[in-house]
C-alpha cells in the first residue's frame, strides 16, 4: 500500500506497510507468562487503530488519528490519585498532503512494534531511527522525529513504549543496599537472586524493564539520589548498613525504568520513599516532582512511572542556613524554572509549602549542590546530616 503526495519535482509515493498485514494475527504462544497479556493487548491496539484507518480508506474517507496532547496545560494533579493526570485535550491528525509523511511513519512504527512483540524481540530507540531508514521516503532524518512519533503511539494507543518492546539506551540506575533482585537467566530462564548488599564497591544496575523482576527486603525506607557521586559516597561510607535502607541512584532525572522500580518496591513492600537531589529549582521540580507526580508531557502514563509515596528529604533552602553550606547565585534558567512552576505547575500550586520553598529560594537568590555538606568532612552526610533529616521524615517536603 502507498499514500500518493505531490511535491515541486512531481508526484512520489510513500510506502507503508500493507495495512492487512499489520491486521494480521500471529501465535502469541511463546511469550513469557508474565507478558502474554500486555502483548496481546499491545497487538490487538495496534490492529484496531490500523483498521480504523483501513475502513476509512476503502469507504473513500480521509483517515484520522487522535492523539492527546502532552503538555503540561493539558494536565491536572490528583492528590487523590498522586500523580499528574491527562485532561480531554486532543489533537486530530488528518492524511493530507502535508500530513502523508507523518502518517506513513506512524504507520511504520506500529507495524515495527507489532512484529517485534510477536517475534519477542526488542529494539533501542537509536536502532528504530536506523531502522526506518529502509522506509524510503517515510524515513526519520533525526532521531527526535522517530522518538515523537514513537511518544505519540504511545499516548495514542494508552500502552508504554516498553510494552511495544522499545528501550532507552541508558540505564535506570545504580542499587546498593538492603535488596535481593530476583531476576531470570537470559538463556535458560532460571531464576537467579543478586543480593544488592554484597556487590563489594559497585552497585546493581536497574535494567530497562523491570516488570519480571521479584524482590526480597526488609528495608525500612528507600533513598532515591539525584547524583551517582553522592551515591558512591553513601556507598564508600556504609550508610545502607548502618541504617538498612536501600539506595537508588537516579543519575539526574530518573529513567521510566528506574521510577518503575522505586514504585514496584514501595508498592510491593509498603516502604517508604524518600528523594535527595541538589538544592535548586531543577532538583525539585524536574528531578523530584518527575519522580513523585510525573510529567505532562507524559501524563498518559504517570499512573505507572511515578512514585506518589514519595517525599523530599532535601537539600532544601533552609539546610543552607542551617547547615552554613556554600552556595551558588542561581542562574536566569533557575529564577524562570521556579517563577514557572509557582505560576503554572498544578503540583506546586496545590501544596504550600513546595511554594514556600521555591520563594525562599527566590528570596536567597541561592542554589546548592550536595556535595557542599563536604565542607564540614566527607562523612558529614552519612554521619550526621541524613541522621538528624531522619529522625523528623514528618517534616520533610511532600
């Protein structure tokens, strides 16, 4: 099948894939237990949404897809729910002339998805922009266009980008602590346990799903970290032990992988959550509120990529007076990210003391890294910091 466009040198086509065949059925059967049913839901989405397209076509009717918008003026936070919520705003894409290259491509990376879920097969985001570049004139010129399009589906169809069998290229984090993963071998799919607590000075790697995973713990809490280097440093100190916590470092904004694991173990294992990130705008409302309530841009699917139990530990604007740490002048960027989310971010607006927090920060005009605390010693974190935040867990941000 081929959409016909017109452009200055004439008339070209661009092939997409049979819409029958994406349609097609396939035997499910050898997927693992525990992905059958995601998978076949995956599968059955996609062939709806080509049939729909296929039935318009034939009937002699423009072809539509509606897609919610994801933005963050299309969101609303549910203290109920915890967690941003999409709204009904919709944008409907029409095959037209401008429109026939976006739809062949959108077209493309289902019926990609498709095979690779009945093949049990999964491709990195890198290597789906590669692979389209067999799709002649549907081809992605850059990888943001395929990574758009591929979003797109996503919140389209309500499934996760992981369940259509893409991965990220980075990893979701490094886990040191109080934790027994149980996971399976590549080949003969035994089970297999690490024990976090006994990795020597390295950490476990969250891979990028986390769905087969099982846990063991009796930890009374999980640190959730913004950098690998305070992690290290906690690690180098032995503060999982001496506390029995589990630690997360999430190497900035958390992957999808990464929240999903920090939610399963809350969830499972009914343990508390609590975040530790730099002391400025974008630790709290890039790295924190990503990890707490998600992000408008993907509200579709905050319900399983965020962590409502969640609560900020710190650094906060008030551990710069407390502790006398060195600080920073905060940045333009810094003063906009904060006025923003004080104006715009339906988090920040239902909670008074995350608005507090941002106008005392304003107020100082100050930002501070976690490794300040260094001033004082290199244990000062581990050995007195985090203890006495520790001891008032009431007290911290929600």
């Amino acid at each position: 099948m081929c959409f016909k466009r017109h452009d200055r040198k004439g008339v070209f086509f661009l092939p997409v894939p049979s819409l029958s065949v994406i349609m097609a059925d396939r035997n499910p059967g050898h997927y693992a237990d525990k992905e059958i049913s995601m998978s076949t839901n995956v599968v059955e989405q996609i062939k709806k949404t080509a049939d729909g397209v296929y039935q318009k076509i034939i009937q002699g009717n423009k072809p539509t897809m509606k897609l919610p918008i994801r933005a963050l003026n299309n969101v609303r936070y549910s203290p109920e729910e915890g967690y941003l919520q999409m709204q009904n705003k919709n944008k409907v894409r029409t095959l037209t002339v401008n429109t026939v290259k976006s739809f062949a491509q959108t077209l493309r990376m289902m019926a990609l998805s498709k095979e690779m879920v009945e093949n049990d097969k999964h491709a990195t985001k890198r290597e789906a922009y590669y692979i389209s570049k067999n799709w002649e004139e549907a081809k992605f010129l850059e990888q943001p266009e395929s990574d758009a399009v591929m979003d797109d589906i996503e919140a389209m169809l309500e499934v996760t980008r992981e369940h259509m069998r893409f991965r990220p290229e980075e990893h979701g984090g490094a886990v040191a602590g109080r934790l027994i993963v149980v996971d399976r071998d590549r080949k003969t799919k035994e089970k297999i346990e690490i024990d976090c607590s006994r990795l020597g000075s390295g950490a476990y790697t969250v891979p990028s799903s986390v769905e087969h995973l099982g846990f063991r713990t009796k930890a009374k809490f999980v640190l959730a970290i913004e950098t690998g280097g305070m992690f290290d440093r906690l690690v180098e100190e032995g503060f999982s032990d001496d506390f029995n916590c589990i630690m997360i470092s999430m190497g900035g904004v958390p992957s999808r992988a990464c929240r999903r694991f920090i939610r399963r173990l809350a969830d499972e294992h009914k343990i508390p959550v609590y975040a530790f990130t730099d002391g400025d705008p974008y630790g709290y409302m890039n790295i924190y509120r990503t990890l707490k309530v998600g992000s408008g841009n993907a509200a579709h699917l905050n319900q399983f990529f965020c962590v409502p139990q969640a609560r900020y530990l710190g650094v906060t604007p008030q551990d710069i007076i407390d502790y006398k740490l060195t600080t920073h002048e905060l940045k333009e960027q810094d003063v906009k990210r904060a006025l923003d989310a004080i104006k715009n971010d339906p988090f920040v607006q239902h909670y008074k003391s995350w608005q507090k927090a941002l106008e005392q920060m304003l107020k100082m005009k100050q930002r501070v890294e976690q490794q300040a605390f260094a001033k004082h010693s290199l244990e000062f974190v581990a050995k007195t910091y985090l203890p006495n935040k520790l001891k008032n867990p009431e007290k911290f941000l929600p």
